[in-house]
C-alpha cells in the first residue's frame, strides 16, 4: 500500500513540476504585453504634446562661448610641464551665456581644478582627453546650476 502512496506522489510531483516553468514564461509574456499597451495608449493619447516637446528642442539653436587661454600645472609635474587648453562651448541659448557670464570666475577656476587633478601621461592620451570633455562639460553645468552645455571643444590644446 505504502508503494501506491508514493508512486501518486510522485506524479503529482511531475505535473507540478511541468506546469511551473511553462506558467512563468506566460505570466512574463503576459506582464511584457501589458507594458506595451500601456505604453502604446499613453503615447496614443499624448502624440501631440510630444511632438511638440521634440520639435521645441530641435529648434533651438546654440550659441558659443569661448574661453580664452587657461594654462595650467598637471599633477606631479612640479611646475616643470603645463598645458595651455582654449574652450569653446556650444550653449543651449543666449540666456546661457549670461549664465557663463555672471559665474566665469567660478567656471574657471572649477576647470583649473579639474585640469590640474589629471598627470602629464593622463592629459596626452586621446581617450582621456574625451573622459576630460565630458568631465569639464559637466563641472561647468553643475557650477552655472543648468544643464546650458550642450558640447564642449578642445580649440586649443598644447602641452609643453
């Protein structure tokens, strides 16, 4: 008797078994398809306004900024290197350079640090020069307290 008892149980056991794994691939399916038509009526009922968003941005035309000759002593150079960097920036609008304006002395000297906290061998590597765009776009942003940066250019970039 004990042999039948077991022998149910264990079919029992391979049902349950078979139907798990096949119950979770639906429920995913099933939660993948909700997301979906949720966000097709969302974007459905909001086209417009998000059309409008998009075309807004793209019509914007930047501006430049430049700035002029920062020089500086990399880390442990002991004052015997430096490099002379020129910036231009690619700013959002004319408000942005209002925005660089009142905070130059700031900006500057937020770049200065950031320039200087880099080594000699840093500084020359072509894949650390685009790491220290991206940082120096960024420091900027942050100081002037928007994001009016949109791009930033090495126009001069000499090291002596």
């Amino acid at each position: 008797m004990a042999n039948v008892d077991e022998s149910t149980d264990d079919v029992k056991i391979k049902k349950r078994s078979n139907f798990l794994p096949n119950g979770k691939y639906f429920l995913i399916v099933l939660v993948l398809v909700i997301q979906v038509l949720v966000a097709y009526t969302i974007v459905d009922k909001n086209y417009e306004k998000i059309y409008n968003v998009v075309q807004s941005q793209n019509e914007s035309v930047p501006v430049s900024f430049q700035m002029n000759d920062l020089i500086v002593n990399p880390a442990g150079s002991q004052g015997k290197r430096y490099l002379v960097v020129e910036i231009s920036l690619e700013l959002e609008s004319e408000a942005s350079i209002e925005l660089i304006d009142l905070n130059l002395q700031r900006v500057k000297h937020n770049v200065n640090e950031s320039l200087a906290a880099r080594t000699v061998e840093q500084l020359v590597q072509y894949r650390e020069r685009e790491v220290l765009r991206m940082e120096i776009r960024n420091v900027i942003n942050q100081t002037v307290g928007e994001n009016s940066v949109r791009n930033l250019y090495f126009t001069k970039y000499v090291m002596q």
